[in-house]
C-alpha cells in the first residue's frame, strides 16, 4: 500500500481490550451513587499503518467495560483488513449495528474504535491528533472535577484547599442534597475557601424536577455559579429549555448526548446554554467534530466530559471551545499524564491522542 493511500485510511488487523478498576483519590459522592473506584476499558487496535491506535474509556460499571469490550471485538471483525477511513467505519457500523441500536454500549464501542483509528492516523502522520484535525495543541481553561461530591460543608472545605493546589482556576460541586438550604451550605462553604478568580460550576446529576430546578436555580444564581449543570433528566430538552429562559445562571448539559443527533436535537430545542458532549458518547472523535460544526453554527460554547487527554486534543479543533473538565483518573495507567501549568492544562504535542500506556502502572490495578 502506498503512502497516498494510507493517507486516506487504514486496515485493521486486530483489538486488544483489558477492563481495570481506577481508584479514585477524592471519593465522588453525587445524587446518583458515591463513586470509590471506576471501571475503565483499555483499547489497542493493531493497523497496517505501523502504529498501535489507542483509546479508553469510562464505562460507569464494570459489566459495561464487558459488554463494550465484547461489542467492539465485533465490530473489528465486520471491518478486519478493509481499508477504511473512521469516517467509512462509521457509516458501516452504524448500519451494522442498527437493529441492535447505535446507543450505550454499541455507540461508546464503536466511539472507542473510531479513537483508536484516528490515534493511528495521527501518529503515522506524525502529528498530534489536534493538528490533524485542523487545530493545534495548546493550554486549556480546566476544571478541577476530581472531588467536591455529597459531603458536610466542613469536609468540602478541606477537600478543595486539596483540589485548589492543581492550581486551576475553577472548580465542580455536586450538589442535590435534601433541601435547597443544604445545597446553599455546601456552596457557601467551597466559595469561602476560594479565591474571587475561581470559578464555581454546579452540577445536579439530573437530581430535580423542572419546577424545583427552576426554585434552587433562583437562589444558587444569586451565589454567582459560573453554570447549572444537569439539574432534570438529561433528555427532556423541552423542560430544560423552559429552565433556560427561566434562570439568569447558564443551563449546561450534554454529556449523555447520544451522537451528534442528539446535540442538534439539544440546540434546535434552545435547551441549554452550554454543551459539553462526551467523547465516547458523542461518537469518538467523528462524531465529536461533527457535534462540534453543530455547535459552531449554533454559536453555542462548548465544553467537554470526562477522558481529558483526547478531550484537550478535540477542544484544541473546536472552534467554539469552551472548558476542558479535569480528572486525573488516567494518571493511574498511563506513561505521560496531563500537566497543570499557569492555571491551565497543557495539551500533549506528542503524535497521536498522546495516550500511552505504563505497563507496569497497569498491572497493579485490579482486573475486570
């Protein structure tokens, strides 16, 4: 095969997966479950291109890193040995899959696998990922996502003092405790261990009505929060839209968005003010870029959700960039984790997504 041919695709001769337990530093308590560990799937996908793609992902419990990782085999045997673009993998897939459903498992398996082929691309490009697609590896304005869950206010006090030494500039509560007046407490007790530059994003993990939303919005506006994140079940965008025109505070939702679809669907509904999709939600780094044109019509900022080493990448690519949302979960399995410098996380300039993994950190998580 020559070089101009490679350009324009690759084959894939095999996938490797391994599921591993990440315990988490700060324990993550929100209105949907306390969070100790997380379940994470480790992608190599073998090409013809002379590089190993790599990708992970979150996979929220354990048996969906098993069914994901069963799906994904599949999916590398329907393309083995084809020479596609993830563009042309995408659209196969995606027909394949069909009476199955593109949702959940299948659509994060097969966003996995359009991460890892781009990873391959990139690095036989010898280009990081972001340049490649058009933009180019820099600082991103973070988020410190690690910690601050469901928790008295004197232990959120000390939990961001620890979450502050990052050196970010902004930070997320988890709130949607019992009463609005213990969502005030916890939120009065981060703002005054913060500094008047740190920012304070608020998130309530779809925990409130439409009615209540709007009742505690009113109030947390007035503790000027940069965002209101999630307050009602993700995919009611016509409630979410009337939050919307209802609260000063920015709505922001996004990172169950099932495909692009979805995020036109969102925006068309005016349903939020922000967006943050989630890479393997969104449909890896096709779909996201896809989402991204969307959001750049719409003129809507737009943010990420979780695996932030390929999220920097992508954000450096779009054009309506908004926040990178920071956990160092990958720091456990991975040779170069991302770096906090000045206030801001620097994006790896390394050819590829610059996900890398430390052998030796692997084999000391727990196995799924």
């Amino acid at each position: 095969m020559t070089n101009v041919q490679r350009a324009g695709g690759l084959q894939i001769r095999s996938v490797t997966t391994r599921g591993v337990l990440v315990p988490l530093a700060f324990t993550l308590g929100t209105s949907a479950a306390v969070v100790r560990a997380v379940p994470m799937l480790l992608v190599d996908l073998i090409t013809d291109l002379g590089a190993t793609g790599r990708a992970y992902a979150f996979c929220y419990r354990p048996s969906g890193a098993r069914a994901i990782a069963g799906i994904l085999d599949d999916a590398v045997e329907v393309l083995k040995n084809r020479n596609l673009t993830p563009m042309d993998a995408t659209q196969v897939l995606s027909r394949q899959f069909a009476l199955l459903g593109v949702t959940g498992t299948v659509r994060m398996a097969l966003a996995l696998l359009d991460m890892a082929m781009w990873d391959a691309m990139a690095q036989s490009q010898g280009l990081p990922l972001a340049s490649l697609l058009g933009g180019r590896p820099r600082p991103l304005p973070a988020y410190d996502s690690r910690g601050l869950g469901l928790m008295e206010p004197d232990q959120l006090a000390k939990e961001v003092d620890a979450l502050l030494t990052s050196g970010l500039k902004a930070v997320k509560l988890r709130l949607g405790y019992e009463t609005l007046g213990q969502d005030i407490a916890a939120l009065k007790a981060v703002r005054e261990r913060v500094s008047s530059d740190v920012e304070i994003m608020v998130d309530y993990n779809q925990a409130l009505s439409c009615a209540e939303a709007i009742s505690r919005g009113r109030e947390l506006e007035k503790e000027q929060i940069y965002w209101l994140e999630e307050p009602i079940a993700h995919d009611d965008y016509e409630a979410s839209a009337a939050i919307a025109r209802e609260l000063r505070v920015p709505i922001q939702i996004g990172e169950n968005f099932n495909g692009p679809e979805g995020l036109l669907r969102a925006t068309t509904a005016r349903a939020s003010d922000y967006i943050m999709p989630d890479v393997a939600r969104i449909g890896g780094v096709t779909g996201w870029m896809q989402a991204a044109g969307i959001a750049a019509a719409h003129g809507i900022e737009m943010s990420s959700h979780l695996m932030p080493e390929v999220s920097a990448q992508l954000l450096c690519a779009t054009p309506t960039a908004h926040w990178l949302e920071y956990v160092d979960w990958a720091d456990a399995f991975l040779q170069t984790p991302l770096k906090v410098i000045g206030g801001k996380v620097i994006t790896l300039e390394q050819p590829g997504s610059g996900i890398i993994w430390d052998e030796a950190k692997v084999k000391r998580l727990a196995t799924i």
